[in-house]
C-alpha cells in the first residue's frame, strides 16, 4: 500500500496487526513515519496501527505549504478513508503532533475511542513562557524559535491559532504522557517553567471526564524512545480501557 493516492497527491501510510480500536500515531513536529521505529511492532502486536509521513515529509509528496494543522487533519482524514482504515481511531500524537489530535478530534468525534497526549505542545506557549523570561531570554527564544520546523514546511503559529480555535475535545479518554527528565535552556527559571508545563498536562487531562496524567521516569521528550517498556505498559492498558467503553 505504502503509498495512497488522495486526490492528485500521494502519502505514505503503513498499517500492521489487527483488531480495535486503530492506533494512528502521529509524530513531532519534523518527525514522520519512521519516528515510531522503537514500538511500532510492539504496538502491532497489541492492536492494528498505522503511522503516516506528512505532506512534504518522509515519502509523501508535497502538499501545499506551508502545512498547518488543518491541512494535517484534512490530509489524514482523506487518507484514512483512501486507505480504507477501520475507525474508531485511538489518535496518539507526540510534541507538535498534539496539535493534530486537538482539531482532528473534534472534527471526527464519532470516530475517535481515546486520545494519547505524549509531551503535548502547548499552543499560547508565548503568552504563557514570556512573563518567566528576561527580555534577552525571550529574544533569544524566539530568535531560535525562527528556525524551528523549517517555516516554509510547517507554519507553528498558525497551527498554534488553530488549536485555539478548535472546539473542545470528545468526551473520550485521554492519556497525557510526559517524561519526569524534564530539561530547559541554561539559566531559564527552572521550577517555574517545569511548573507551567505541568499545569498545561493537567489542564488537558482535566478537560474531559476520564483524563489523567502520567509521568514517566528516566525519560525526557522522547519517552517512547527512552522507555518503551512503560510506554508500552501504558498504552496497552489504555487500548483496554477505551475498549471497555
């Protein structure tokens, strides 16, 4: 298959093992497909899933740039149905891959069983990072900031509007995932950043009826990487509870 023609334009999707819900994972913000090397087998074994490569990223042609996180949703929802991928999807993003989960859910509420939120990003960053910073600080933040994601591939401010913007998530379950190694730029206040960070987990845990929050140890951003196995341990217990809704 790997290759899916959704109208004049082709992406890349591979799909393993059986059963419900789909796990579709969706990864980071210069992440694709291969991403998810570590556990894709093992996540295989456990329920059917799939990984893709965004328009312009991995195997997939390019789409129209830059992307932003409509445009990721409304590719991902022709090429579920192009590939003719069974829902009810249980949606698992990491970092900027968050964002996908946050518009795409709300869209397709009638095809979504749960929602794994692995060290989501947080889309008012700005408004939130700024007052803990020196003015040199946020400049130079936002100076790297510039260069991050390649701007002329994916468009975070704008995605980071739309998030904003989207309605609020099903009522499904959500797992937030983050590594308790939590690391910051040199010199940045520390304990106040971390402390937003955790705030902005369970805030998102807390907006619907069955979110939690759960750290994982010896792991930084890339926990899945850091350790699958309790990676692996949380979502097969997750794939069980939306099952059993």
């Amino acid at each position: 298959m790997p290759l899916v023609d959704i109208g004049g334009r082709r992406l890349y999707i591979e799909e393993a093992g059986l059963g419900s819900p789909t796990l579709v994972l969706e990864p980071g913000l210069l992440g694709d497909s291969r991403a998810w090397h570590t556990v894709f087998d093992q996540l295989a074994a456990v329920t059917r899933t799939v990984r893709w490569d965004r328009a312009a990223f991995g195997q997939s042609d390019r789409g129209p740039l830059p992307q932003t996180t409509e445009r990721i949703c409304d590719d991902l929802h022709l090429l579920l149905a192009a590939a003719a991928v069974p829902s009810p999807y249980l949606l698992v993003g990491h970092s900027f891959g968050a964002f996908t989960l946050r518009v795409f859910a709300p869209r397709h509420r009638d095809e979504i069983s749960g929602l794994v939120f692995i060290e989501p990003s947080m889309p008012d960053i700005d408004e939130r990072v700024r007052p803990l910073l020196t003015s040199s600080q946020w400049d130079d933040l936002r100076s790297k900031w510039r260069h991050v994601g390649h701007p002329h591939l994916v468009d975070f401010e704008r995605s980071a509007r739309e998030v904003l913007n989207s309605p609020p998530l099903p009522h499904v379950p959500v797992l937030v995932l983050f590594g308790e190694r939590f690391t910051i730029f040199e010199g940045w206040p520390r304990e106040a950043v971390e402390a937003l960070w955790r705030t902005h987990y369970q805030t998102l845990a807390k907006s619907v009826p069955r979110g939690r929050v759960v750290g994982v140890p010896n792991a930084g951003h890339d926990l899945f990487i850091d350790q699958p196995a309790h990676f692996m341990a949380e979502i097969i217990a997750f794939v069980e509870e939306c099952r059993g809704r």
